[in-house]
C-alpha cells in the first residue's frame, strides 16, 4: 500500500471529519463478526466435556486404547505404554510420529488419528509416548525426549548448574526416536 504524504493524510482526516459530522446516526459496520454458532458450540462442548469428566463416549476411549495396544505390542509391550519413559497410564499416553507426518495426519489427532491408523492398517513410524516426553522431544529439539539427552548436552546443562532431572538407559536399548 502507497505511503500517504503529510497533505494526503490531512485531506483524508478533514474528509473523514466532514462526513461524521453530515452523518452523525451513522455507526460504521465492523468487518469482523463472530461466527455466534460456533462460539456457542465451543462453549457447549466444554461444558459437556467438564460434566461427562471427558466420557461422554467411553466408545471412543476404547477405540482409542486398543489401537494404542496395537503399537505397544510391537514395541514388546503387554498394554499401552510410553517407549521413553514406561507411564503405563494409557490416558496420559499420545501417537508419536518417528517419521515426517503424512497429509492424512495432518490436523488430526486423538480418537480421529487411531481410526485413522487402524483404516490404514497400523503403519510404521509411530510410537506411544506420554504426553511429557512427546512434548520434552518436541522442545529439546524433535529427535528424542530430554531423558536420553547425550552426554554433550548433559554436560551444557551442568555447565549452567541446571540439574540433570531423569536420565534412562531403558533395558540397554537405544533411545526411542
């Protein structure tokens, strides 16, 4: 957009002016308006979710967890555990992609991505991990979650005095991608 000169501006303001004062009943019209359906439908949706405790379709839970068995049990897993840290907690449990995401994934998560998985036949290049470790991967820089932090990166936070926190060699293997 072309920059206005110092002229160009007072002419607009004076205009401007002019016009409110012909038009004083006139409200200019907002040009962004709230869609009200779907902010009620967020609302709403919170609320049942707050009094369901986030079961109103216990259905989909299980769906959910039996596609998270799934992964586990290629991972020599007896039920839904993360591959970093060993949470058992299957409601604390997430998909973790090892791999780029395809564009079927993208935008989707939860219950829709475990049909997803399960309509694709249980693809490689997903693993289970609780939602800490998913989200230590993603902020210590999206290879590995910070319990398996190399011996450098130890050494950079000790340098710094930040204390280590947990550090697993889990059953000899190598660290889960």
């Amino acid at each position: 957009m072309k920059k206005l000169s110092p002229q160009q501006k007072a002419w607009v303001t004076m205009r401007s002016a002019k016009w409110k004062k012909a038009h004083p009943k006139s409200k200019r019209k907002k040009t962004k308006t709230k869609n009200t359906s779907m902010v009620k439908a967020g609302i709403d949706g919170g609320k049942k979710k707050r009094e369901s405790e986030g079961l109103s379709n216990p259905k989909d839970k299980k769906e959910y967890y039996e596609v998270m068995k799934v992964y586990s049990k290629r991972e020599k897993f007896l039920k839904p555990t993360c591959v970093c840290c060993l949470n058992t907690d299957w409601k604390f449990l997430a998909f973790d992609h090892t791999t780029k995401r395809p564009k079927s994934h993208k935008g989707i998560g939860g219950v829709a991505l475990a049909r997803r998985l399960k309509k694709d036949h249980y693809p490689k290049g997903i693993q289970i991990l609780c939602h800490n470790c998913n989200t230590g991967k993603e902020i210590f820089g999206g290879e590995r979650c910070p319990h398996h932090l190399s011996k450098e990166a130890q050494k950079k936070l000790k340098s710094v005095k930040l204390p280590l926190g947990k550090i697993s060699k889990i059953y000899g293997k190598k660290p889960p991608i």
